[in-house]
C-alpha cells in the first residue's frame, strides 16, 4: 500500500539541499537553474506534490519538472489535488512519474482515463480534498512540494494573495517531515502587504518568468441561466431551504446553483426568507452572490480560494468575507473544506449519473474527472454535535418515528435536469463507475456522493425527499418519479409514484406553490455579468471573456 | 441560534484598537495594562476565545479577563475547545460570560454541570474540535482571541514551539474577519527558533509574568498498567489490529491503550506483525510509544499537541515525528484532527457508559466533560474515498453480502472494563446522557460515539464484533456477551450469546489464542517511567510528578 514507506523521508533535506548548494544564492534560485535544482533535490520514487489547485496553478514549476531527465528523475509518486496542466500528465507520458494520488482532474480528465487504460499509470485513489490533506500528514506526506505565491520578500516569506487555496496544507506537511518547498512567485517585493507563509518553511524561491496561471472556476453568466433552472432554483429555496431553516450552506459549482443565488434578493425576499436562510456560507466569492449580499442577505462567506475580478468587490466587504489587514482576502481550501463538512446544514451540487439508489458519481466512461469536495461535503458530518433548526429536522425525519438514539443529520442535495447536454440521461440503471473501478483496479466503484448520504434530489420534475423514503423500493419509486422521460423514469410504477406524492415524499411545483410560469428570467436579481458589475458598484471587474461591452 | 450575529463583526477593529492606543507601544502591551487593554477591546456580547488546549492553556490572560469589571463587560460568548481552568469558570460565576460552546471541560466538568443546573450559562453544544474549528470560520468567529505562545520577537512574530496544538485556527478565524488577536508569550527573543504565527495576524503581545501552564496529560505511567489491561491489549492486537491489518490511526487516552503501545515491540512482535499494523499515527507524543519507535515499529506520528518532557526525544526521530528546521516538533490540532478523520483506519478509546444500541458518552450525571476529538475520529468517515485493506475487510463485513453499493468503513472501537472505579458498569440500559440533553436544553442527547460508529466492543470477557451483528436484537446480546457480571451482562440470553459465539460475533480470549495466563505484565516492553527513559535513550525527561527515583 505505501510502497516507498520504508524509505520516507529518505535521503536528509541537508544532504538533499547540499547537491544544490551552488544553485541558490541564499533561497533565491534564478528562473534558468530551476532544471538543474530539481534534478539535485528530487530523488527516484519521491513523493512530490505539484501545486495544483483547481484555480491557482505552480504551472513554471510544473513545467519544468516535466522537463527534467526521465533518466535521472523518474517513477515519481504524484501527490496533489488537482491534475489540471497538460504538464501534470506530461509527467506521466515521460516517465517522469508513475503513481498518482489526487482529487481533481477536470480538464484532463480524459486524457488520465487513456493513461489508466494504457498502463501508464497507477491511480492509487481519487480523494476528497480534505482527505487527501490529511494523509499529507499521514502516509502521503510530500518529499518535495512545488508551490506558487504571489511574492516573496528577501527573506523569503510568501504572500499568498487572496488565493491561498491549498498551499498552507501542502507547506506544513513537506516542511515539518523533512521535505523540500520550492516556490514560484510572480515577483520578489522589498515588503509584502502580509506574510501568508514564513520564510522558515520554504527552502527555495524563483521568481517565474510568467504569473502563474489562474482559472475563474465559479463565474457563471446569469445570461446564460435558462428558465428551466430558475424552476428548479424556486423548488429548491421554498422545498428545501425555507423548509428546514438552512442557514449555514456550501453552494457547488454550476448554473443551477448560481440560479438560486440570483433569486435570494427577489423571490426568497418575497417569501420573507430574509435573514432566515442562507445567511452563512462556505464558498468560493461566487460574483452571482453579489446581489444577495447587497440586500443584506449573507452574514459571511468564508472560501476555499478566490475568483478573478473579485478582489476589489471583496475588499469593500471586510464585513461579509475574510479579509486581511491589509484588505486582501484570506483563503484556505482546509479549513474551508473543514466548515463545509462540520459547520454548514446543507450542501447542494450537481453531477453526470444518478442511479437507482440514489448512488451519483461524475467519473463516467473514458473519463477520470474526481470529485474535488464533493464527497466530503456532501457526506452527513456524524462527528457533528452542534444542533440547528435543519439538523434536527432533517434527522427526525430520517428516523421516521423509530426508536433510535436521536441524532441530526446534514441535508445533501443532488440537483439535476432529467437530460444532461446531447441528451444524456442523468438517471441510469448502473452508474459507469462499476467499470471504472475494474480498470482502475479499485475495489470499490468510485461514487462521489453515496445514495445513503443522499436526502434530496431535485429535477425539474419535482423533489424526491429520500429521507422520508421507507426502504429501498420507495427509494427507487422515489427517484423513478424526478426522472421524467428518462428511461429510468419511464419505468416508474405510476401507483406507487402517486402514493409518494400524497405522502409528499414527491413535491411537484404545484404541491409546492409554484407556477411553471412564473419561473421567468426576469425573476433573478441580475440578468447578465454587466448586471452584475452593475450592482457591485463597479467593484467587481469580471475576466475579459465574460465581458461583451 | 446565532443571537448576536446581526451585528458581527461589530465595531470595526480599527475603532476598538484606537481605544487602546495609550496602552501598547506598537504591539507590546505591559502585563500591567492588560486588565485596561481587555476591557478597551472586548464589547459586551462579544465571541471570545481563550486559547485553552488540552494542554497548553493562556492562562494569564484568562485571569486576567476574569478580573475585568463586569459591569463593563458582560454577557461575553466564549467559544474555545477547553473549559479547564478555574478561571473560566469563574467568567460565568462573576457574570462575564453567559454563553458557551466548547469542546472539552475536563476537570470543570462537575463545576460546568452545576453553573447549568443553577441557570449561570447557557452551554449551546458540545463540539468535536474540528467541529469547533470549523465553526469558527462560519457562525461562531471570534471578535478576540486571546492566545498563549512560547516566545515572541520585536515585530510580533510568534513561535509557539511543540505545542502548536489550536493556535493556528484560532488566529486565522479571529485575524482574517476583523477580530483581535492578544497573544500571551513566555519571552521576547531578539530571534525566533522559527516563526509559527506572523507577526501580520497579531495585534498585542504580553510578556507573562509566568510561563504559561501545561498539561501532560498523555503521559501515562507504565508501573499502573494492570494484568486485565495487558490481556485486553493482546485481544486487540491479535482479534483487531492483525485480524484487519491496520496500519493507520490514533489512540485515546489511558492506560487500556497505552498497555497496547507497549505490546507493540513483545507480543505483536512475536507474532510477526512489526511492519504490518501500526506504522502510521495520528496521536500526541505519547511516552508510552517510545519503546516501538525505538524497535522500528513506527514510520511517521503527527501530532495534536506535545507531551512535556518528549521534547529531546522528538528532536532526535525526525524520521518518525513531524518536526521543523529548528529540530522542535509542530503540532496542529486541526490538520490532526483531519488525520485522525480522514487518514487512519482505527480509532480506539474508552468511555463511562455503553448502551445496549452501542451509543455510548462520557457525559454522565453532574458531570458535562465534554468529548473532545473522538466524535471527530470516532465517526465513518463517509466523505474517504481512498482504500486500505482494513478500511475494505471492514466495510465488507458491515454489508455482510447485502446488494448495496460497495464503501469502506472505519473501525471504531471502545475498550472498556466492565466495571470502572467504584464499581461503576460501563454498561447501563440509558444513558445520563438522556438527562443531561433535557437539563442542557438540547434535541439530541449528548452521545461521544453513536452506536452505529462503533464496529467492536472490547473488554476482558471478549470482542464484539458489531459489524457482523445481522439487526439490533443481536446487536443487543453482542453487548451483553461482552458486558460480565453488570446488570447488563447478566441479563444476556445464554443461547443466542452461545450462537454469537460459534458465528464469531463475540470473540473469547481463546478463540483468539491467548489464554489468560500469558497476560503478564512481563509482556509489557517498560514496566516503568524509569524504563521509558532508558529504552529512550535517557532523551526523555518526564515531569518531577512521575519519577520515584
């Protein structure tokens, strides 16, 4: 299992930084020694962790490992959330590396299922962000880090800007255990506005030739919301979020969910939600939650990491976000992911396959995409004590009048159109996950969110509460009767779906006071990103791709 | 719920810290002014967080905020993982404080108990660290922390040494929403050994005119471990921790575990297992734990806090313990607490009261002690997604050839006497906790670990298995068959005990291979504190209170 144990930490970091001693000037490394200060200090079977988070990316250091001599560095054991770069499997089509560990691959998601496919590599695991962490601290702790900051100082403190994201975890972890951290940074400053990471953790400093790159993950244009979603967004804030009381919540990414920020100051102010629902947040500066904060309806956002254009809008906020003393946000993906799993009522999210269990999972065929937070989000907290209104709620409905030691239980939503994009069901009889699990070699299918973790799931049919569901065949009936003109919702039993109904185990829109007419764009607080910069006052200052005047 | 956070953060930082600029000369604030320094800073309704670890305690400050004038600063809301000293305490008897959420009480808990019974305070929930952490980045940031490290610089740097434990969340939380950071320090240096805290988070630091308290509170003296102990530690080796191959975990406090540790390099050895269980750990330096370091049985430990007089020891193994360049260790609850959750296989610990569900707490009547992490580590870890032999055999066992998704399981396991001090059961029919949740005004009784966490049951009749336990009736006469000569154990129906047995749901000593004459002290690696320094080379030096010689 952890094949190079009996070696870690391996080689001293003295020994390590000795072969390297003529490279550095103090923890400065020019930009063209970076090639020659890895082949020094990284060693065969090492386990290195290349900062990928699913925004900010170490992409010069990335780089330049990928270019390295596979006959000096190789059979690598990668240990990092997100494989994002091209160079990331670079790394592995080189030889450069040959075992993955990691929570996230989005983009290269495809190209990892090839390698899968083709021996090329190992995927021990897909973790859970907070879980990959914490066995940084276990049994995958890195030998060597590569991570990116905004600036250094002389000394060598790191300024991390708003998007610390991943890199405290990563730098605590390698620099306590005998490790090795290099950092990218955009520039070196004579002072930094604060010091995120001192300079006693970092061993290395280059200045990168180019800032390191950065994704706007969670912009999403309210243009392109359809009515569908703002049908869905209604069903959610009155069947759910007025229902239970939430007011502590994780928001995942996505149109749908951007859709029920939009509505916040419009529709939910008009049902007298304000102050009642969705005032505390664990989530990324979302610019669709610009309008709900301007009304006054978010007490606080603590974030995983930070979103392009954002940071001016945030600094006027220090109020509702978590800013510095010098005005900049502070981000930090654990601790973030820490409240998203212990602090908030609810999660919501979307995801590529349902099955008939409830069970979800986005790693479809020919696909590695991993999970990111999602499983940890939106798994039920059973180490939580502290009670809320929707805790308690939530658990008293899943006892359904048993005898059982009471116990609260987190609310975790799956929200999805019955048809994915070219008309891909999001309900199937089998999620592809049993395959992939055979070519991966895991023992168990990779589910992202388990059917048992599961309490709702919301189309635009309605809303399955599956914890009011008696055993699995309700279940079934349950999810059958959300999935519209699915094949899994076509073979509903059309008895039992109607006794789910009476029972309001199955919410349609009518049961729930909503009109399909009244679900019109006209109902979200913004209409568009100009819209949206509008009502920040001009603060937010969306990337150019999302800016058509 | 959250009554003042209509006004959070409330008065702006800058307008309190103006208040006291006659007070501080830059950040350094003399001892002298700090009772005007606190009662310039704290507004009535304020979150307050004292830093009280575990271990490490602010305890100067604590006094000193026990002796501000109440009638200018009242009604203050403490939020902070530890309630242990006398002096918070007596925030609520002189009507300083009147809410508390906390984790831990300890040696208040009797005290804490009484205050509630009297209408003094208004305890909200009873946290998991980590749960505590994460609120404090959601709904329960603090307005002021007030902090304990080992040493300071000019700037305001800190170095908080070996017992790092919650000072870094809880500065975060505080520096980056606005709040005040006070920190108490046992020296000013000119330099640090290293930086652990930024200077940039800290907004006044004190020189105490003592150092502050701590508490070694994981030492446990090998001299008291008793015979019932050594043969329950065998049962657990041989019927869990081989049985499953465990590599991965933490173990509680107490001796039931420390006779455990100290079986590791004797009876495990003997039976091959060096190598093959235990090699990674989630768990404070304990004492106990020297002698399988030294036999090479231990790969890594990541610790929550430190343990007084392990500080030469660790600084000799940073091959096994996560130490900085300096040569001192660094410990962090909350990444520990993540460890613990998410990247070990097996939590092990001990409790007052089991139930016949398994539910079990250490709340009990007057006595509101709290839980501190192992709701944290003993709960599924449903968001783990990354497999382990032990954490598959486990989740196998529990679906017990069930058609349902396949998902890994962590063992949690409670190993108890069936009788404590006084005679005590360990088993009862109800819970205190029943009680304590009506007086504390909760839903949900306070329960530590729910019965259906927890997959055995250990005490000196035998394991239960509960994983293999088909419904709750069995699950029921599981606990029985473990639970002696209690009321509970006497109460058993003989036969269907009998049929667990043949089936292997409970386990006697014998059907593990151990007869009880094997179950000698003799086994135990050190027998002795004494002993303990020797195997570590004289590098331990534990406190006056545990040598005799």
């Amino acid at each position: 299992m952890n094949a190079n144990d009996h070696r870690f930490p391996g080689t001293p970091r003295a020994e390590r930084k000795g072969r390297a001693a003529a490279l550095a000037q103090g923890r400065r490394v020019a930009a063209d020694n970076v090639t020659a200060l890895l082949e020094a200090v990284v060693e065969c079977g090492d386990r290195v962790c290349v900062e990928g988070n699913n925004q900010k990316q170490a992409d010069f250091l990335a780089r330049t490992l990928a270019g390295v001599d596979p006959q000096r560095v190789h059979d690598l054991h990668l240990v990092q959330s997100v494989v994002a770069l091209p160079e990331h499997v670079a790394l592995f089509e080189r030889g450069i590396a040959s075992q993955l560990d990691f929570s996230f691959s989005g983009p290269q998601a495809t190209r990892l299922a090839s390698l899968v496919e083709e021996g090329r590599i190992r995927v021990n695991a897909i973790h859970t962000y907070l879980e990959l962490f914490a066995r940084y601290f276990v049994d995958l702790t890195p030998n060597v880090a590569l991570i990116a900051a905004e600036a250094a100082d002389a000394q060598g403190n790191l300024y991390t800007g708003p998007n610390t994201e991943d890199t405290p975890a990563i730098v605590e972890a390698t620099a306590f255990r005998g490790g090795i951290v290099i950092a990218q940074v955009n520039e070196i400053r004579d002072t930094l506005p604060r010091v995120d990471i001192p300079a006693d953790w970092v061993d290395y400093v280059v200045e990168a030739p180019t800032p390191y790159y950065i994704e706007p993950l969670f912009t999403r244009d309210p243009a392109l919301i359809s009515e569908i979603q703002v049908l869905m967004a209604m069903m959610v804030i009155r069947g759910i979020y007025a229902r239970y009381g939430v007011t502590t919540l994780n928001h995942g990414i996505g149109f749908d969910t951007a859709a029920i920020e939009l509505l916040l100051p419009t529709y939910a102010a008009q049902l007298g939600l304000k102050g009642r629902i969705c005032t505390h947040w664990a989530l990324n500066p979302h610019p669709a939650l610009i309008p709900a904060i301007e009304a006054g309806f978010v007490h606080s956002v603590h974030s995983f990491g930070s979103e392009l254009g954002m940071e001016a809008y945030i600094a006027s906020r220090p109020d509702v976000f978590f800013t510095g003393a010098d005005g900049s946000m502070r981000s930090n993906r654990a601790f973030c992911q820490a409240a998203g799993h212990y602090a908030c009522d609810l999660f919501i999210g979307s995801t590529l396959q349902i099955d008939l269990a409830g069970n979800s999972s986005t790693a479809t065929r020919g696909r590695i995409a991993g999970f990111g937070g999602a499983p940890n989000m939106g798994a039920d907290a059973r180490g939580r004590r502290h009670e809320s209104a929707a805790w308690i709620k939530a658990g008293e409905e899943a006892r359904q009048g048993r005898d059982e030691m009471p116990r609260g239980r987190k609310l975790v939503v799956q929200m999805v159109e019955t048809f994915r994009e070219h008309m891909e069901p999001a309900f199937v009889e089998r999620l592809d996950a049993w395959d992939l699990a055979r070519d991966m070699g895991l023992s168990n299918p990779p589910v992202m969110i388990f059917g048992d973790d599961v309490t709702h799931i919301v189309t635009e049919e309605g809303i399955a509460n599956l914890l009011l569901c008696r055993d699995a065949g309700e279940r079934e009936q349950a999810i059958r009767g959300v999935a519209g003109y699915t094949a899994v919702g076509l073979a509903r039993d059309r008895d039992r779906v109607a006794e789910l109904e009476s029972r309001g185990v199955i919410l349609r829109p009518a049961a729930l006071g909503i009109s399909r007419r009244q679900a019109s764009r006209d109902l979200l607080a913004a209409r568009s990103v100009k819209d949206l910069v509008r009502i920040s006052g001009g603060l937010y200052e969306p990337p150019s791709r999302f800016r058509n005047w």
